[in-house]
C-alpha cells in the first residue's frame, strides 16, 4: 500500500526525502549530526551495511537542515556508482565515448554534486576546483556537501587503485583549499579506517542498531500498526529462535533491532494486511497465521538470495547451501568467513558484497590493506535472526530441490539490475556488468525502449572502455535510436557525442564531424564545440598535407 504514490514501509531500499514524514526513531540522532556537518571541515558517518545511514542522511538530516535558518549552502548528495535515483540513474549520466580523459570516481561525485545536463564539461574537472567554483556563487557560507556509499570507492578491482588514490588526493586538497567545505563522508564501518588516513581523522559518528524503543516508534509512529502489534513485531525480531538439533532449540534475545529487517518485515507484512485491516491490530496479525515475522523474512531472504544467483546466474540452491555451511554452524552459531574464501568455493568475486547490499550479509571487520590497496573483507551473517530464515529459504517458484538458475524463477527488477551493472562497470568488473546488461535486454519486454536503450549504452561504455571501440560505436547506435524513439533529445545528443569518438578513434574525420554536428543541434554543450573545431583543424591538416590531385596522361 502506497500514500500518495509512496510506500509506507519502503522495505529493502532507503529511505528517500519523500519518506522523510514517515521515518521515525532517529530523531535524536539527526539533531546530533547536524552541527557536527555544520561546524567540521570533515565528518564521517559510520555503520555497517543495514544499520540505516542512508535513511539517516535522506530522510532525517537534509529535511532538519532544510528547516534551519539559511547558515549554509547544500549541495544535491553525492555519490561514487549508479545507485542512487528514483530509477536508473547513470553515473556519469553520458556514454564513456562522450567524454575526455576522466576519473571515473570525481566524474561520478561531480556529476551528482552538480546535477548538469552537460556532465561532459566536468570530465577532467578536479574537486578541489569544482568546491572553488561553486563558493564563488555562495560567498561567506558553508558549503555542505555529502557523499553516501563512500565505500564503493574500494569495491573495485586493483586495476582502479590509480584512480582511487587521486580521487582521494583531490578531495584532500579541496578540504585543505576550500574553507568553507563541510563534507559529510557516509562509509561502511571497516572502510573508515581508509577514508581517515586519506583525508584526516575528522569527526567519527557512529550509528548503532536501533533501541527497542526507537523500534517501536519506527514502526507505530506512521499509523498502520497498533501499539500492540508494534510491539509485538519488535519483540518477534528481537528473538531468534534456533534449531539446535532434533527436538531442540533455543532462544537469542538481542536488546537491539536491525533497522533493514524491521523495515523489510514492516513492508510485507502490511502488503499481506492492509486487504483485511486498515489498522493492524495485535488481534488481526493472530488471526491470520500466515502472516507472521519469520514468513516474512523467509520470503526476503529467498527473494535476496534468488536475486543475486540470477544476477551472477549461479543456480539458487547452490547460493543457498553455501551461505548455510559458510556463515552458519550445526548448532545455529554465527561464523566469520573471509571474502577470499568465496573464490576458493567457485563463486565469483563480487558475491559477497552483492549480499552484503542485500542485508544477508555484513562485513564484521577488514584485514590490513595489501599491494593492491584492498584488504580482505570478514563477513558474517547480518543477525542471528536471519539463521532460521535462510536455513528455511526456497527457490521461488520452483522446488527446493530444483538445481535450475534463478532466471527462471524471479520477476527481474531491470532498474535495480542496471545500477548492479552500473556500479559493477564503475568497480571495473566489466564481466560482471556485461552479464547484466544483458540479462535486462534479454529479459525486459521490447516495448519498454528506455531500459532497453540504457543496457545498449552501457554495454557500449563496457566495450570503449576495454579498447572495443567498433562494437562500442555499434551499440551507441542502437542505444540512439531506442532514445530517439523515446523522445529522448538529450540522450539522443549525448549519443551522437559517443559516436563521434568512435569515429574519431577511426580517423573518419567526416563522418565524426556530422555526427557533432548533430550532437550540437540536440545538446547545448560548450565542449562539443570545441571538439567540432578540433576536428575540424584536423580535416583541413590532412587536406594540406595530401598530395595534389595529379590527372593520368593523355
């Protein structure tokens, strides 16, 4: 059930500043963090994935400095991959093939710091005179900028560490040049040790597990569960229940609440209610068995669990019994297991962080850095009420014996699977991102002409940034085409940019040249400009340097 076009328990995702009148239980913590932003150069907000430091930011910060006097300028929020936006938003927001020599890490962060139409202008841009720039039109205030998921900047392969280690040299000597930057640095735990040394330790703030107080109010506050089926839920996930052997079991009782399960259970068990209820009593939750917290987070975990093996097309079963006998000991205990190991049982390399963002998954802690810049990650289960459900999760759809791949067995989510590939693209795990873009063109019915354009633009980015620069010109093509039938002038414009370099890398001067022109017509971009000049000073070079035309003697 929505409200207004907007769900009121948004489940697995974040918070967004549209859910800010329903996000409740951290009130305290928004007010704390706020002058800390305000009055600090550097501040860091630290937890691990599921605790809610994105909702936090979104939903309970920017709506308190929104209501504040005006004492500082605010910058749109910033980060390093495709995750953010109400649908797919491209990182860069421009195919590879359109832009000059870049940082794919700055290029990202500038791009959603400034919310251009032109993102091309900013390719080459260093922070530091981006920050210099924008304080010239906000003189004497501070500028508040924010960048969440600022861990992705080490999810990377080693082949990135170049870029990462300028990315953070810029944002070094923007904290040192720019006076007025107050940056906000939104960071997974084990990676803040990494972030401190680059930049300075700053001001550490740390986010916990929610109280069962604030639980209760996160839940009841927005006005579809009674007090007494809110406490109740929360007692229910604050108690896992764990087989220990035939007949045997026991109790774990935490005083805290995960807030990513609490918001996921709240989402499915209002979905399976709100038929019956337009107020979730104590009394109806009883009524209908199967409407139950475990039921709930049995469907997640096998609806998380089948997610990713499609993504990374394993078969759902084998994930399963993975996670079982790698974070789950015979009597029910947690076990810590190093991301390493994932390789050593022939799972890819990017599963354990694809878990990670869906909550199964948290990263206990991160061993010393070695040559490559990345240290080996711990991970365990996020919660010990999360054993049950995951030993009792089902492939959807299929039995649970089935050994057959999760694509047959989910309902994909083509924007979600977009920004995995794009996130995976910015990491350089360009397999990975390839698979999934494919995935959607495969799967995404052809009348839906903007995801499919979007897949054809990345997989163009996927192969001009490994040196393919023909099949790079031919799916730019196509990803322009599926825009132009879409209405889509500013892509369109965008695209025949990315072609023109293409063309250009071919030394077909000519037709580089039209398709300029033809991006000029459609975007207004001072770069195209000066890259329509550069061509054509090219062109009048090789025509002064052919030799004359010289006809056959009679």
């Amino acid at each position: 059930m929505t409200k207004g076009g907007i769900p009121i328990f948004p489940g697995a995702r974040p918070f967004s500043r549209a859910d800010s009148g329903r996000f409740f239980g951290r009130t305290a913590e928004a007010a704390r963090l706020v002058p800390e932003w305000l009055n600090n150069p550097l501040t860091f907000l630290a937890a691990p994935a599921g605790i809610g430091k994105t909702s936090l930011l979104t939903a309970g910060v920017l709506p308190f400095v929104d209501g504040q006097p005006s004492r500082a300028s605010l910058l749109p929020v910033g980060e390093l991959s495709g995750r953010g936006g109400n649908g797919f938003a491209r990182t860069a927001g421009c195919p590879l093939a359109a832009l000059r020599q870049h940082n794919p890490y700055s290029l990202a962060l500038l791009r959603s710091w400034s919310g251009a139409s032109a993102p091309a202008r900013l390719a080459g841009v260093p922070i530091d005179d981006f920050v210099g720039e924008y304080a010239q039109y906000h003189p004497g205030v501070p500028i508040l900028a924010a960048i969440d998921h600022a861990d992705d900047l080490f999810a990377g392969s080693p082949e990135r560490q170049p870029f990462r280690r300028r990315f953070l040299e810029e944002l070094a000597a923007a904290l040192q040049d720019q006076p007025m930057l107050r940056l906000l640095v939104v960071v997974r735990s084990d990676c803040l040790p990494r972030f401190a040394e680059a930049l300075g330790e700053g001001v550490r703030f740390f986010l916990d597990p929610l109280k069962p107080a604030e639980a209760l109010e996160a839940v009841s506050r927005p006005g579809y569960f009674a007090p007494d089926a809110a406490s109740e839920l929360v007692g229910l996930l604050r108690t896992a229940r764990i087989v220990t052997g035939p007949g045997r079991e026991r109790l774990v009782i935490s005083d805290e609440v995960e807030p990513a399960l609490l918001q996921v259970v709240c989402a499915r068990l209002w979905e399976s209610l709100r038929d019956h209820a337009d107020h979730a009593t104590l009394r109806e939750l009883k009524r209908h068995r199967d409407v139950t917290v475990d039921a709930a987070l049995a469907g997640y975990c096998s609806a998380a669990i089948a997610a990713v093996a499609s993504m990374h097309e394993i078969p759902v079963d084998w994930l399963r019994t993975w996670l079982v006998d790698t974070f789950i000991t015979e009597v029910g205990d947690l076990s810590t297991a190093p991301e390493s190991q994932q390789a050593a049982a022939g799972m890819p390399p990017t599963m354990t962080r694809a878990l990670e963002d869906r909550y199964l998954l948290r990263a206990d802690r991160q061993s010393a850095a070695g040559p490559s810049g990345s240290g080996d990650r711990l991970y365990r289960l996020l919660s010990s009420r999360l054993v049950e459900p995951v030993r009792h999760s089902v492939i959807l759809g299929s039995a649970p014996d089935d050994d057959s791949s999760a694509s047959e067995t989910i309902q994909l989510d083509p924007d979600a699977f977009l920004r995995s590939a794009e996130r995976a693209r910015i990491m350089g795990d360009h397999d990975l991102a390839a698979k999934i873009a494919t995935r959607v063109l495969n799967t995404v019915p052809l009348t839906d002409l903007r995801r499919h354009a979007e897949a054809h633009s990345l997989i163009g980015d996927l192969a001009y940034e490994q040196g393919h620069v023909e099949a790079a010109h031919e799916s730019y093509q196509t990803a322009m085409r599926l825009f132009q039938a879409c209405s889509d002038q500013a892509a369109v414009g965008r695209l025949f940019a990315a072609v023109a370099q293409t063309l250009i890398d071919r030394g077909r001067l000519s037709e580089a040249l039209q398709a300029l022109t033809a991006a000029i017509n459609r975007t207004p971009d001072l770069t195209l400009q000066d890259e329509l000049a550069d061509v054509m000073t090219r062109m009048a070079q090789q025509s002064a340097q052919a030799p004359p035309f010289r006809s056959d003697p009679a």
